[in-house]
C-alpha cells in the first residue's frame, strides 16, 4: 500500500484567540481529485494553507506523501522543522491563488523558470525546455515573451497553472482559481484543470463551481464553520447531500 498523497488527523488551527478549524480529518489519495467547497469563512483556504504550511497548526498532524509536514518526531515529540526544511518539504506542492500572482517584471517564460532554476537548482536548459513544454500543456507556447499585464486574467491563471507544473509537483492545491476571473474566462481555466485530472494529478481543489465539482471531483468534501460536515461521491454530496446544511449551502450556490 502506497502512502495517502495527504493524510490529515485532527488538525485544529486557531489565529489568536478565533478557532478556524476543529479538528479536522481528510485523506486524499494518489491520483484523487477532491473538490472542497463551503461558505465565505468555514477554513478552507486556511485549510490548504496549512498542508503547505503557510500557517502553523495548533493540534493534530498533516503528512504529505507519508511525510510529516512543518514539523518532525523527536521522541514521543513533534518539533518544528527549520525553515530550509519546511521549504524543502513544500517543493512538490504546488499552489495556485484566486489572485495570480505572478513576477510582473518577468515574462512569462522567466515566470516559468525562476524557481526551478533558483530553489530547485535545475540546469537552465532544462529548466527552459520543461517550462515550454508547461506553457504548451496549458496552451500558451506562443505567449512565452509576454509580461503578465499582457494577457487577459485566464491567460494570467494558466501561466500560474503552468510556474506550479514548472516544479514537477506531486500534489497541486487550487484555491478558488477562477472566482477572480471574468465569466467568459472560467472555462478556459477549469479546461486545463480537466485535464490535469484526467493525467492522475492528485488535486485539491477549493471551488465553487459545482458543475466543474460534480464532473472532474473523485469525492467533494462540504465544509462549514471550520469542521467537515460531509463527503463522499460527487453524485452523492451534490445531489442527495446528507446534511442540511449542505443542502442550504447548494441551494445558495447552485
Ligand atoms: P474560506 O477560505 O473558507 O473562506 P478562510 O480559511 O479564509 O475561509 O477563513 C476562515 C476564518 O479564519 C475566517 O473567519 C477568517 O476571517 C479567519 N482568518 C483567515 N486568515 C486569517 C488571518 N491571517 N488572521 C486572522 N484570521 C484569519
Ligand atoms: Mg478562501
């Protein structure tokens, strides 16, 4: 048996004194694609946040590939890993925001490649040919001498698609990517997450476009005021939700 691609146990998170998440427990698999949806405010961006590690938990333990994530046994003892290696442990994670964030004084291409060639150390020749070949899997090999400013907000999220892929990442977290775009722009992102999903890409994806979850999803997990509240099929969590609150959250969205 291979190692869950995430395996999350009970992980409680509070910013000062606003508990956010209440002990949390979701195990992806490798090649799953989980849809996470909820109302404004439940910790699912905070939830991502923290299996990359962005934010420190207060309880419970998140690995990554069997890998403990920001922290690591000493005795019975969990204590936190170094920086270096907390950044060495997020390199096969990629991310992607609702917010693009992309280097605006770069191209494209030399989006593409600053990480793999600054923190991965890969050849720069490598590290180009890869990149372009990215940039082609998201359908932009034409755009590679673009500044960001020069290409419309779909385009924007596929080059921040494309820098993540750039990494060789065993597992991409998607938050919301396409709530900032304009609505003829939607498709075009949620196409190359399609087909990410359809090459056995293990994704968590944050969204809320139920129409994408109940095609792409393996499972959707409903979240509400920092608990899970249900999971399961897309058929079933979208369709025949067990809960209450899932429904009135559904009937809000959908
Ligand atoms: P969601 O992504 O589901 O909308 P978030 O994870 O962003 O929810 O937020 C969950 C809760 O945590 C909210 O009440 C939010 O205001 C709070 N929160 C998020 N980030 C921070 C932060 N950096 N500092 C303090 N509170 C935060
Ligand atoms: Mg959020």
């Amino acid at each position: 048996m291979s190692d869950p691609a995430v395996e999350i146990r009970g992980v409680r998170k509070s910013y000062g004194s606003l508990d956010v998440l209440h002990g949390v427990d979701l195990v992806v698999e490798p090649g799953e694609v989980v849809c996470l949806i909820g109302p404004s405010g439940s910790g699912k961006s905070t939830l991502l946040r923290c299996i990359n590690h962005l934010e420190k938990i207060q309880g419970g333990m998140i690995l990554v590939d069997g890998e403990l994530v920001g922290y690591r046994r000493s005795g019975p003892d969990l204590v936190e890993t170094t920086h270096r290696e907390t950044c060495r442990a997020r390199r096969h994670i990629g991310m992607v925001f609702q917010s693009f964030n992309l280097f605006h004084h770069l191209t494209v291409l030399q989006n593409l490649v600053e990480a793999p060639i600054h923190v991965q150390g890969t050849a720069k020749g490598e590290a180009l040919a890869h990149a372009r070949a990215m940039l082609e899997r998201v359908g932009l090999a034409d755009k590679h001498a673009n500044y960001p400013a020069q290409l419309s907000g779909g385009q924007q999220q596929r080059v921040a698609i494309a820098r993540a892929l750039c990494m060789r990442p065993k597992l991409m977290l998607f938050d919301e990517p396409t709530s900032a775009l304009d609505p003829e722009l939607v498709g075009e992102v949620l196409e190359v997450l399609r087909d990410l999903a359809g090459q056995a890409m293990t994704m968590l994806v944050v969204t809320h476009e139920i129409g994408f979850a109940r095609q792409v999803a393996d499972r959707v997990v409903f979240m509400d005021q920092g608990r899970i509240v249900e999971q399961g099929p897309a058929g079933q969590v979208l369709d025949a939700p067990g809960h209450e609150r899932t429904r009135r959250f559904l009937d809000r969205v959908g």
